[in-house]
C-alpha cells in the first residue's frame, strides 16, 4: 500500500484535507476528457500532468516548498555519484517561478534541500503561461528523478 498525498485547503483561517475529486464535476461539464497520468501513485487523482495543454484560463497561486533531508548509508557501502544540484528561474512581469536544488556528501551521509518558490501576480493565469510552467516543471522532476549511485 503506498501512502497517499493530500492537497491542503486553506480557508477562513482553518486548514482542511481534501479527500475529494473536486474537478471531476468540472471536467464533465467542460467535456474535458484529459488523460491524466501522475508521476507517483501516491498523487491519487492524477490531475499532475506536466504536458497538459490549457486552452483557457486556469488557477495558479503563489506558494514556496521546501524540503531538507539527510539520507544515510552503511558503512560498507562505497557511495560513487550523487546528483550536482540544479537551479531553474523563469520570470516575466506576471510570475516569477524558481527551484534550486543542492545534494552535499559528507562520508557516508548525503544532505538534500529543495525549494520551489512561486510568485504570481494575479490567482488566474492566461493559457500562454502554461508552456512556462510546464518547463519549470519538468525541470523539478529531472532533479527530483536524479539518483545517488553506489557499489
């Protein structure tokens, strides 16, 4: 059984779960039939989808993620490559979009730290911002894809 993610909604002050499929009723009116394909078993509803083409307006917010975490390895393990780390920026007068990512080896022990950040200017984005998004997109999941090679 693999864990399941989330989104969290942050209304009037409280933080709720959502254990719905909010946009399948949207989708049926709209006559949308995308095929969503997510990366990971734990995104459920399959709505993560980098290729997805918009042809009208959709919500985008600004948020920023991190995440720092120290992965661990036997001794007897020879640890022979890890990822170099990246940074991707994507910017114009309605967003400014960033992840950086760094990966640092001390012995056996690999420290990891992420962050995406997004600053958009309005809550609804125009279909021409999607290309953009979706290239600083696939640039998180190269890194996030990228491995730790050992003997």
């Amino acid at each position: 059984m693999t864990a399941q993610v989330t989104e969290i909604l942050h209304y009037q002050g409280k933080s709720l779960s959502l254990m719905t499929n909010p946009l399948t009723d949207y989708f049926i009116q709209a006559d949308i039939h995308a095929d969503f394909q997510g990366q990971s078993t734990a995104c459920w509803r399959g709505y993560a989808n980098p290729d997805f083409e918009a042809t009208r307006p959709f919500l985008c917010s600004s948020y920023a993620y991190e995440e720092h975490f120290e992965l661990v390895f036997d001794p007897a393990i020879k640890i022979t490559k890890i990822p170099e780390g990246t940074t991707f920026r994507i910017q114009d007068a309605d967003m400014d979009m960033r992840y950086a990512s760094t990966y640092a080896r001390d012995g056996q022990l690999v420290r990891v730290s992420r962050s995406l950040q997004s600053q958009q200017s309005s809550r609804v984005c125009q279909p021409e911002k999607m290309q953009a998004m979706q290239a600083i997109h696939r640039a998180v999941r190269r890194d996030i894809l990228s491995q730790i090679f050992y003997e």
